[in-house]
C-alpha cells in the first residue's frame, strides 16, 4: 500500500527535476575562458568570446575551440558586431602564437558601445557571406571590467569613433 502511495510523489518529484534541467539548460548561456559571451563561428567549429569595456566603448573577441579551452585562430579578416542598427569592425590583433593570416583575437572601439546599456547584439565575419550570429550581451560588461590590463594592449590611443564601423585618427 505504501509503494502505491509514494509512486505518484515521486513521479512528481521526477518531473520537476525533469522541468528545472530543461528551464536551466535552455536559459543558460556559456562564459568564455575571460568570463565573456560565447557565440558560435563557422558552423561550430569556433567559439568567439565577447569582452566590452563600457566605460571606452572598446570590444575584444577571442576565438577558441569548441571546448574553449585553447585559441583557435581564424582567418585575420575583419569581424563586425553590431546591436539594432548600428554597427563596429573589430580588426585583427594577433597573438604570438597566432601563424601568419590567422588571428585568434580581434578588437574595435565605439562611442554607442558605451554604458553597457546593450543587451543584445550580432556578429558576422566580415565578406563571409554569412548570416550574422545573433547573441546576448550578459557576461562580456563585467568580464570587460575585470580583465582592465588587457585593454591597455590596443591601439586606441590617439583613436576616436567617427561612425558605425570607421576608426579615424585624431
């Protein structure tokens, strides 16, 4: 009589376990190795980590592999991000490590990327005929404060945002 009794409480119990697994992995979104936002790049095969400074308006993307776990450089072209209808190239920046062509890191700055008011935003790899990824901008605000020293390695002094995508001397 008690095994009749329990079954239904624990079929419960299985199915809001069953519930909050699916709830957490539709709703959980990946950290890069910085603590940046992931997004996919060539069908997978790469993952692009989103870093911001909201108080510059500089962004950085680092391409890993699909584990995130080592660099995986991509052709050094230019990539684009971009939120609504404005948009930022992000040059290539290569690591040491980077062999020459290839980039595993890529940065831009822009003047409406400031505040880290952004929520949510796309990124294509400029000429790939692509569509762009769309992705959330969650983690790249705060990951782009706690990782300061990196940005004091781009070249933007001396370099101001005269519209969407151009980078001009001053």
């Amino acid at each position: 009589m008690r095994a009749v009794n329990a079954l239904p409480r624990i079929l419960a119990t299985a199915a809001l376990v069953a519930i909050a697994l699916l709830v957490q992995s539709c709703s959980r979104t990946q950290a890069g190795p910085n603590g940046g936002d992931v997004v996919a790049l060539n069908d997978g095969k790469t993952n692009a980590e989103v870093l911001a400074n909201p108080g510059t308006g500089e962004v950085m993307v680092h391409t890993w592999d699909q584990e995130l776990k080592s660099p995986r450089p991509i052709e050094a072209k230019p990539l684009t991000v971009g939120a609504e209808q404005n948009s930022v190239r992000l040059d290539p920046h290569p690591m040491p490590g980077d062999p020459p062509g290839y980039c595993s890191r890529f940065y831009g700055q822009a003047d409406w990327l400031r505040g880290g008011q952004i929520h949510r935003g796309w990124m294509s790899q400029s000429e790939s005929g692509v569509q762009p990824k769309p992705f959330d901008l969650n983690r790249c605000w705060q990951a782009g404060k706690s990782h300061g020293e990196m940005w004091s390695e781009m070249p933007r002094h001396g370099m101001h945002h005269g519209g969407p995508g151009d980078m001009h001397d001053e």
